[in-house]
C-alpha cells in the first residue's frame, strides 16, 4: 500500500505518519506552509523537515500562496488540490490524521450549523482516496503515543480561537460533566447511525427505481410521439415525507456530481413543487435549481441556456438539432405523426426553436392556436420547449414532434407522395 501523509506537524498526524511507517509499503509526506501565522509557520516547515530526515521520509512542501475568500476553506482547497496531485502520480492513498476526538467536534459543530441527518454520520473512514486510520483513537491517545516513541509535534495557536478549538475548550468539558463516557457514547451512537444509513439508502434507491423516469427516455418517447410530454424526475408526492426528503438530497447529490450541501431546510419546500400544476422551480443552496414539471420533480444545475440554432432541411435529408438530428425522408409511408403531403412542402424546410408569438392551425382543430398553448395542452416541460425542433415551410409551421402537425399538410388517402419527419435523439449527426 502507497500512502501520501499530511503532515501538519500537530501530534495527531507525526502520530499517523509513525503508524503509517508500520504498516504501508511505500510513505512520504506533503506539508503545506500556508504563512498566516508568519514565523510560527516557518517553524512548523522547520519541524516537519526535521521529522522526515529522522524518520527517512520523503517530505514535499508546499507554499501556499495569498487567501483567498474564506482562509478555511481555501487552505482546505489548496491542501487536498496538491495531495490529490502528488497521490495521482503514484496511484496512492492519500491518509489524513482526524481521530475520534476531531469525530465528535465535526458532528458537534455540524449539529449547531446546520439541520439534516448527515451531521449525524460523521467523516467516513474512507473516501475516495483519502483514508483516515486514526478515526479509532482520541486526541489524547496520539498524544501518548508520541511520548511513548519518543516523538515531539507541534502546538497550533490559532486553534484555540477556532470554532473547534470553543468546542474543545468549552462543551466537551461539559459533556464529559455530564456523563463520563459522553464522548464514547457519542462515538457509538454515531456507528450505529452510519450502519442503519445503509438501510436509508437502500430505500432511497428503490423508491428512485419505481418512480423516476428518466429525462433522455422520455424525451426518446416524445420523439417518436409516444411520450406525452411527460416531466423527468421523481413523484416526490407518492413517497412518505421522510423518505422523500432523503430523495431530495439524493436528487441534489446526484446534480452535483458528488456530495450537495444538505438541503434539510429546503427539502419540503422542495417537496411542495410537485403539488404545483404545470412547471414551477425553486432555486438551491450550491447552485443547484429544483424543477416540478407536472407533478414530477428534479434537480439541476444551474446553466445557461443554449438556443439551438435554425438550420436548412432539405427533402430528403437529414440536419442536426439539439444535441440530436431531424432527419427527413420521401417515400410512401403510413399516416403518423411526422407524415406530411409532399406537395404541400417548399423544397427546403426550415428547422429551429419556439419563438415567442409563434402559431399553427394543428390537425382537426379548425383554427389556429399559439405554440405555447399547444406546449400546454400536451404537457411539454417549460425547460424543454426551446429545444423542440419547429418544423418551418414557407414560413408556416408545418411539425412539432410530439405536438402537432399543420392543417395543410395534413396526408390524405390518395396522396401517395409522402414526406416523414423524425426527431432522433439517440443518433449523432454525420
């Protein structure tokens, strides 16, 4: 086992780095100076590199540069960016020194920030290449380690007026008050939470499974007009509302491409989307957007919209739109949506958006209505519209798929010169 040690200096990770010598095949260590506290900084490196040279440890050293934003949460960024880099270059684990002891202070400062079950589960003891082998012992035990091997650290000053260094100081000598065994217990009850958080899960994917729908078939099924217009996403309103908040954060997870903030706090505002007729949407925490679309709820990212732009089609042919192709074809074929009398079409066709304003006399109607009211009639996703192929001859709409087909091109009988018109998502322009 290959294994890259953050090495701050402070007694939990010179702990980690002796225990790690013990047991991986291959070690070094990165420290990073982040120079906020200037020559204590400076000393913390000094040390460090003293350590490595005794230990025979390869030690990289990073020097950060200026703050920026929040000083946490950019040295958190900075630290893991470099850790990431140097473990990727050897196909290592990257080992970290939180104990049981930094356990209880991340639940405990989760608990007063935040709502939502996950303060509850605590820091895993891996995740992804970041390992954390000392989540067993306390911040007492490495220090007696490191006297027990002869081993000196360093103290942080700034820790004390940290929000964990308040936690440290003055609620866990509270709790320890309280009860003698309050931090074991907590420890406990926080195993047993990350076990039964498995169950959860399981829950979660199952009632994904039966009720969600995913937006790529269904748009498959509107191109081939069997779709009905249906929203993507998830019947929040048939789960019960505790499993349907887990879904929630699932839905803002999988969005993210990670871990979301919790959404604890919005997740029944979230819930109440899918009570709305038609579209409503509710923006999140993390830039994340949530979208009800007839009952049916899902959550995005943020992103600007791209128009697709118009195109030619020519007869037959075959143009692409909208991440798929419109594709069209001349022959005699049975009367379906997306079948039109050849000789009611210009020679070249006009693919682009909806517009605003846009109408079109659909089949059996007798009259003309807006676009956007047929969008309406049929169900279409508010977020979707701009990406439906208008079928345009001589200036007049002629096809939607999905939606409708023009009065003047309606196929009768006896037209025997037939054009079809197809909107393919699953098939890559030329």
């Amino acid at each position: 086992m290959k294994v890259l040690v953050l090495l701050s200096g402070g007694r939990d990770s010179v702990c980690l780095l002796d225990r790690m010598l013990a047991s991986a095949s291959s070690v070094w260590a990165l420290h990073v100076n982040y120079g906020l506290r200037g020559a204590e900084s400076d000393a913390d490196e000094a040390f460090c590199v003293s350590l490595c040279a005794r230990l025979g440890v390869s030690l990289s050293v990073l020097r950060a540069g200026e703050p920026v934003g929040n000083v946490q949460a950019w040295a958190r960024e900075v630290r893991y960016a470099e850790a990431e880099r140097l473990a990727a270059e050897r196909d290592a684990l990257i080992a970290v020194g939180h104990t049981a002891t930094d356990q209880i202070e991340t639940v405990l400062y989760r608990l007063a920030a935040s709502p939502g079950r996950r303060a509850l589960l605590g820091m895993p003891e891996r995740s992804g290449r970041v390992i954390r082998p000392l989540l067993g012992m306390t911040r007492d035990e490495t220090a007696a380690y490191c006297r027990a091997r002869g081993l000196g650290w360093r103290e942080d000053s700034s820790n004390a007026s940290s929000a964990r260094g308040l936690i440290r100081a003055t609620i866990l000598p509270a709790l320890r008050e309280l009860h003698p065994a309050a931090e074991r217990n907590l420890l406990a009850t926080l195993a047993a939470l990350r076990d039964e958080a498995t169950v959860l899960d399981a829950a979660v994917d199952a009632a994904l499974t039966e009720r969600r729908v995913s937006r790529v078939e269904l748009e498959k099924l509107d191109a081939r007009g069997g779709g009905g217009g249906a929203a993507g996403g998830v019947e929040l309103a048939a789960l019960p509302a505790p499993l349907a908040r887990l879904v929630v954060q699932r839905l803002a997870d999988d969005a993210a491409g990670g871990r979301a903030p919790s959404l604890a706090a919005h997740a029944d505002d979230v819930i109440a989307l899918a009570g709305h007729d038609g579209t409503a949407a509710l923006d999140l925490p993390g830039g994340l957007r949530a979208i009800s679309e007839y009952g049916r709820v899902r959550i995005e990212l943020l992103a600007a919209t791209t128009i697709p732009m118009s195109a030619e089609l020519s007869i037959p042919g075959r143009v692409a739109f909208a991440g798929g192709e419109v594709i069209c074809e001349r022959g005699e074929f049975p009367i379906a949506d997306g079948t039109l009398a050849a000789d009611a079409l210009a020679p070249t066709l006009v693919v682009r958006t909806w517009q605003p304003g846009d109408r079109m006399r659909p089949l059996g109607l007798g009259g003309s209505k807006s676009l956007q009211d047929l969008f309406t009639d049929r169900k279409v996703p508010r977020e979707r519209r701009h990406r439906l192929p208008v079928v345009v001859s001589g200036g007049e709409i002629a096809w939607v798929p999905g939606v409708a087909t023009g009065e003047r091109f309606r196929v009768e009988p006896h037209n025997r010169a037939r054009v079809r018109l197809a909107w393919r998502l699953d098939c890559a322009a030329p």
